[in-house]
C-alpha cells in the first residue's frame, strides 16, 4: 500500500511537471532571433559612445557645460527655480537671465532622472551621470528607430535602421560620453513623435487607438519644443507632410482629429515657457499650422455641403478671409519674421551678411564628400531608397520621402544639421538595403520539393533556415560595410574637447592644459574676478573656472562680442579704454568688481610656429565681427593694417604677422609673450598694462603646443 501511495505521487509529480510545459510563452523563431540582434545592436550602440570616457570624466565641446550648470541648479534648488534665475557669473556686467534664452527640458529630464537613481540609491554624482547620459539617450534612440523601421518597412527594415544610427558617425559625435546638449534628447523625441503621429493617423485603427497616439505624438513633440530650438523642423516637415497629403487626396476625418490634437498638445505646452511665450504662436514658423488646420477644416465642412455651387462659394470665402487675416496681422506688426539661424539655413547667402554665424564651424555648408564621411557606403543606397518609398506612396513612405529631402536639403545648407539627416537616411538605406536583398534571401528560404511525410520536419526546419539567414546578411553587412570602416571608431574613439586641451589631434593620455588652467583658476583668483576672452571660452570660465566671464557661447549679446573683438584688436591703450567702459557699466550697477584678467589661447609648434588653432586662427572673426574689415567704418582693412600683404595687395598668410598694425594689437602681443616665455626666451614684446600670472605647463602634443596664459590688467 504504502509502494502504491508513493507511485501515486510520483505520477502525479511527473504530470505537474509535464504541465509546466504548457506554460511556456509562445514566441516564434523568428522574434527570437529578431529580439536577440535588436538586444546585439543596443549594447553596441551603448558601448561605442563609451570609449572616449578614457580620457577622464569631462564633458565635450562647450555648450553642454551650460547644461550642466542648469542641471545642478535644478538638482540643488528645484525644477522651476531656473524660471526666475539671474545669472550674474556669465555676461559681466550685466548678468543673464537663464530663462528667457534657455531651453529646461535638457536639464529637467537629467535632474528628474538623477534624483530617481539617487532615490533608488545608485552610488552616481551629478557629474557623472550627465556625461553618461547621452550615451543612454542615444540607445534609446537605436530602440524608437527600431519601432519606426518596422512600421516603414517590416521587422528587417526596423533592425537595420537601428544598426545604422548606432554606428553613424555624425550621430555618434552628437551621443557620445560627455556631449550632453540639447540633441541628445532631441533626436529622441522627433523619432518618437514620428512613430506616433504616423500611427494615429491610421484609419484601420480603432478611434481610441489612434487618440492615445495623438496625444503621446503632441507630448512628444511639445518635449522637442521645450528640449531644443529645431523643433521648427519636426513641425514644418509634419505640416507639409498633412499638406502632401490632401494634395494627394488623402483626406479623413482621423487626419484633422489627429493633427488638431497633436499639435494643440504640443503649442500649447511650447507657450508656456518663458523662451517662447505667447509670442510664439505668431512666428512666421508657426502660422503655416494654423493656415494647414483651416485647410482640413474646409475639408470636413465641404463634405457636409451638398452642391457643388455652394462647395465652391464656400472655399472662395473662406481663403479669401484667410489670406485678408493674414495681410492684416503682418500689416499690423503682430507677425514675427523668422529668426537669423533659421533664415540662414533656408538661404546659406544669408550667412554671409552675418560675421558672427559664420565664425562657427559648424554652421557653415557642406561638401558632398561629408555625406560619404559620415555614412560611407549607405549613401550609395540613399536614391533606392528614395525609389522604393516613392513606388509605394503609403502614409508612411510619403512622410519618409519628405524627410529624407528635407533633411538633405538642410544638412547641405548647415553641417551641424547632418545630425537630423542622420536618422533619414538610415531609415531610407535599411529600405532600399531589404528591398534589393529580397529577391534573394526569397530563393534562399525557398523549400525544395518533398514528400508529406517529411512536410512537418521541413516546415520546422525552413523557420530554422529563415532566422539563419537573417542573422547571416546581419553580420555579413555588420562585418563588411560598417566595422572595418574607420570613420565610425575614429568619431566614437576620441577625447572630449576639454580633454584633448581644444587641439584637433588624438591623444595617447588627458592633454592637461586647459583643465589645470580652469583649476587654478578656482583655485587662486578672486571670487570677484572677471576674466575677459573670446566668446568661445566663456562657458568653460564660468562653470568650469567658477569666475565671471564676459561673453560666452550663448552669443546673445552681439554688441558685447564686437567690443571684445575690437579690443583684442586694438593696442593697449585702445584695449583698456574698452576695459574701462565695461568698468563703469558694472560700478553704474552699483558693482564693486572691475575686469581683472584677460585670457588667450594660442597654439604653436616647438619652433614657434602658429598651428592655428587656438586665437591666432580665430583673429580675424575679432576684426570682421566689430565691423573692422568693413571699408564703410573707415578705420581698418584686413589686408593692409593688420597681415603681410604682396606688392598687389593680396594677402600672404592667414597669420597676424608683425607689420604696422599687427604687432601693436593686444591680441599678438599676449600670444607672442605667452609663446616665447613658454619656450624659455626673452620675449621681445613690452607690455604695459598686462602682466603674466599664470601659463599652462603642458607639454606638446602631436607636436602642438597648446597654451594658456592669463594676464592681471594694470589699469
């Protein structure tokens, strides 16, 4: 009995555990295997945005140095105590005030998210997760383009696109360790409200489907206009887009529910920061919504007008008040023009007429063979991609083809604007990539002929096959056109800007020039201390050096940086009468602080050489920003006053040489100072209301000397 008793719960123990088969989750092969590589193209996505984190914990470039300053002030005062935050440490001597020329959802998502790890109790300082930060932010982004891919094109397309935004090289310098600005969120946040809008506006959803996507697509893109000013971009690529649409005779009801209330969502959060206002909504940018959603308005109202007589009276009055009302506000003065950055990426020319945009790198336009830098052979597939969205003119691929021309268009006109190509492309590439690879991969899954008998091992077999052969053309592509490929690892692989000391070479180690420069100067200088540079140290003395500074990357006050310009350019008497202009500003305001110490960076060979990367590269921005090289001021010329020049007057080196004007400037005189006492000689050069307190004590690297020296002022 007792024998029977233990059978008895022995069978009963081997059926539960039969049972618990039953129990397992039904997931395909197929999904597996998608799941497993999309898993594969996360981490590396994770990884490679993590390699320059071996020079040291710093931030890249400049402005994420702003970002971060924000951030810690929310961490240590609260989300909205940026809204009435003065920040006298920037601008002397005026201050700035953060939240009219500021964007909070940057440093709003990286305090919120901070403060939840440090709930959870992650051992992390704010320092560390910011520049960590973009690197997430950049996975994430890999994730939303998988989701956007699938919708476009399938599964294949969604991974694809994933795998090429991980390793985009222009994506990558925007994501990677340290490069905590305003794109990392923003790229983010225009592919989620893409994915979004798109699914809304699908009419085989069911209406409550496609609200909830309506309102996360307006979220989504009331973040981007909080986050990162060319969220003008998402917008007016989405307006035309509803506009191709009814071109097209794409018309619905789901469209006008589905615009009205993405787009009521987001202008309604955009107003309510104090950057925008509720003089955004009269921006020349904005009012093409408005002029769309009365366009879908007629739509609707026309379906309910029976005649044809009366449908066509009703337009005529209706655009006829539209264009009247339009007329009437510009007439008025209540329609705003649109604002220079954006005027010059429409029309490139109109950067010309602006000295102070085109002295930044970045905003000018740019070669052809950028294109090819950034994505290597991926732009050879561009145009079938192009071809394929075209060929099947659904929702979707019209929205893509409108992005990926737009994109181009601007990425042309701007090179900073290659970031928001980036993810175009990379969806138009992984198309055409699946598209032309399907004919093949079709005759491959082909099953031979066989007998029923083996029909159940063959159909399992073939699931096997299919998977096999997807993870095969993903390493094969993986291995073939994007690792070997050095522009990938060279972009992901190099130092933050602080810690390659602003020089353009790859160092072994951290260059320290700038970084014990920025610590002595917290360290030794007063805490009333006013440093004066060009504008593109301004954040990194501010927040790095913890001193005021007198203009800086946020170039809102032009005046302030043609009077900086046209000090260095002028000699020393000329430069302390500037100095002591902005010393009577300060005391006016009741200040008790003057302008202490000048600072210049400069760069040279061991022979002395210039290398043209630090000011000595950067002087003649400081004379054509002021207005010096302008023959309508009378004073200076560029060709004549201040470098060599030829018997006919054309110029022969793009060096301040020692000529007339050139050695008397201030600027040529602290750099050649700082340059022959950090090679150990005599300088040649008398100062007289400067004196040199302190010189960086790098040594070379790549056979560049980067140096850093700061004067006290002698007034």
């Amino acid at each position: 009995m007792v024998e029977f008793r233990k059978l008895f719960q022995r069978k009963k123990l081997v059926n539960a555990l039969r049972s618990l088969g039953a129990l397992r989750l039904g997931v395909s092969h197929s999904s597996l295997v998608i799941a497993s590589l999309l898993f594969i193209v996360l981490i590396l996505a994770f990884v490679i945005r993590l390699l320059p984190m071996r020079w040291g914990t710093y931030l890249s470039e400049f402005d994420p140095y702003f970002q971060y300053r924000v951030t810690e002030h929310m961490v240590e005062n609260g989300f909205f105590a940026w809204t009435s935050w003065h920040d006298d440490l920037r601008w002397y001597p005026y201050g700035h005030e953060i939240a009219r020329t500021a964007f909070p959802g940057l440093p709003f998502t990286a305090a919120s998210s901070y403060l939840v790890l440090n709930a959870l109790g992650l051992p992390i300082n704010l320092l560390e997760f910011v520049v960590l930060f973009p690197a997430i932010m950049g996975t994430l982004t890999c994730l939303v383009m998988y989701f956007l891919g699938k919708d476009i094109g399938g599964k294949e397309v969604g991974l694809f696109s994933a795998l090429f935004l991980a390793l985009n090289a222009a994506y990558i310098g925007r994501t990677s360790w340290g490069f905590f600005d305003d794109e990392t969120v923003g790229i983010f946040g225009i592919l989620l409200f893409i994915l979004f809008f798109l699914r809304s506006i699908e009419t085989e959803k069911p209406f409550k489907s496609s609200m909830i996507y309506a309102i996360a697509a307006g979220l989504s893109l009331g973040y981007i206009f909080i986050s990162w000013g060319a969220a003008q971009y998402p917008m007016g690529m989405t307006v035309l887009f509803v506009f191709a649409m009814l071109l097209l005779r794409r018309y619905s009801s789901r469209l006008l529910f589905s615009y009205s209330t993405t787009f009521g969502i987001a202008l309604f959060i955009a107003v309510n920061i104090p950057k925008n206002g509720l003089q955004f909504l009269t921006g020349s940018s904005v009012l093409p919504v408005f002029g769309v959603f009365l366009l879908l308005c007629i739509y609707e109202a026309v379906g309910y007008i029976k005649t044809a007589k009366m449908k066509a009276l009703f337009v005529i009055i209706f655009v006829a008040l539209l264009i009247f009302s339009f007329f009437m506000l510009s007439w008025l003065g209540f329609i705003k023009g649109l604002e220079a950055k954006y005027l010059s990426v429409l029309n490139p020319f109109e950067r010309f007429t602006r000295p102070i945009m085109e002295s930044v790198q970045e905003h000018r336009p740019s070669a052809w063979g950028s294109f090819y830098y950034d994505f290597g052979i991926g732009v050879f597939f561009v145009p079938f991609g192009l071809f394929f969205a075209v060929r099947n003119p659904t929702n979707r691929n019209v929205f893509l083809g409108i992005f990926g021309l737009t994109s181009i268009y601007f990425a042309s006109s701007m090179i900073r604007l290659t970031l928001l190509m980036a993810p175009a492309l990379c969806l138009l590439w992984a198309l055409a990539l699946v598209r032309l690879l399907r004919p093949f991969i079709t005759l491959l899954k082909e099953s031979p002929i066989i007998s029923r008998r083996k029909t159940r091992f063959a159909t399992r077999v073939g699931k096997e096959f299919s998977g096999a052969v997807l993870i095969v053309v993903f390493l094969l592509l993986l291995l073939t056109f994007v690792l070997p490929d050095p522009r990938v690892f060279g972009q992901a692989d190099s130092p933050t800007t602080l810690a390659a000391a602003s020089v353009p070479i790859k160092p072994a180690e951290t260059v320290p020039d700038w970084i014990d420069t920025l610590a002595w100067m917290r360290e030794n200088l007063p805490s009333t201390a006013v440093v004066a540079s060009w504008w593109d140290y301004g954040y990194w003395i501010a927040i790095w050096g913890n001193r005021t500074s007198l203009a800086d990357n946020g170039t809102w006050n032009l005046t302030q940086i043609q009077n900086i310009g046209l000090m260095f350019m002028s000699n020393e008497t000329g430069a302390i009468q500037i100095l002591e202009k902005w010393n009577q500003d300060a005391h006016n305001r009741g200040l008790q602080s003057n302008v202490s110490h000048v600072l210049v960076f400069t760069t040279f060979d061991q022979n002395g050489n210039d290398a043209m990367v630090g000011d000595e590269g950067k002087w003649r921005w400081m004379a054509r920003i002021p207005g010096l090289d302008d023959q309508s001021f009378g004073n200076y010329s560029l060709g004549t006053d201040w470098v060599d020049t030829s018997e006919d007057g054309s110029i022969q080196s793009d060096e301040l040489l020692p000529n007339s004007k050139g050695s008397s400037t201030l600027l040529y005189k602290l750099m050649k100072y700082g340059k022959e006492t950090k090679l150990g000689k005599s300088s040649s050069v008398s100062l007289g209301h400067f004196d040199l307190t302190y010189f960086s004590q790098g040594s070379a690297v790549g056979g560049i000397y980067p140096l850093v020296c700061i004067y006290e002022i002698k007034y």
